[in-house]
C-alpha cells in the first residue's frame, strides 16, 4: 500500500508503484513513474517526463525533472531516469535532457548529494 501524506500534491496523471511513500508538501507532476518502494520526501519536486526505479530515495526539496540547462534546448520532449536503488540528497536538482526523447540517465546504485 502506498503511503501518501495529506498535504502532498500528486497529478491524475503520475503512475505510483507499490509501497511507494509521499512526504508532506511534496509534488508529484504528470508523465512521472515511480517505482516500488521508492521514498519521496518532504517539499520534494517531480517535474513531468521523470522516470524513477524501485527503492529510491529522493531527500528533502529535491527537484527532479526541470528544464535542461542548455540554450539549445527548444522544448522538445525529454526525459529525466533515475534506476534502482538511487539516492538523491537535500536540494539536489537533476534536469531533463536535450534532444527529442533523449534523457538524462542516472545509474543503479547512484547516490547524489
């Protein structure tokens, strides 16, 4: 069962796995999957086009998925992956790609501070 807390804000259109948690005040956009059992904590960000494996932990005021900072990027559809067993710590951000269906890729295991 999923655990979400009452103050978090999940759009109609974001794909929640099994036992994944949602902190308080945390935002989770549309076009956003998260594995099983990934922990999104509080004030956290999901921007939409963001793919998250199982078991990942995404810390306080984490921003995943915003724009790419690149000039040359012209609003084409790009995505942000994160595998298994990811930890992103407090105020990390991470950003899409540039490229249409192109996407930053973080690998299993990883741990950002």
């Amino acid at each position: 069962m999923n655990k979400i807390h009452p103050t978090a804000v999940l759009s109609a259109g974001a794909l929640l796995h099994e036992g994944v948690s949602v902190g308080p005040y945390a935002v989770i956009e549309e076009d956003v999957i998260i594995g099983a059992e990934t922990r999104i904590l509080s004030h956290a960000v999901i921007k939409p086009h963001v793919r998250i494996g199982k078991n990942c932990m995404i810390a306080e005021h984490v921003v995943l998925g915003g724009l790419p900072q690149d000039t040359r990027f012209a609003g084409e559809r790009s995505f942000l992956v994160l595998a298994d067993n990811v930890t992103i710590r407090e105020f990390a951000t991470l950003h899409r790609a540039t490229g249409e269906g192109e996407a930053t890729k973080v690998g299993k295991g990883s741990y950002i501070m």
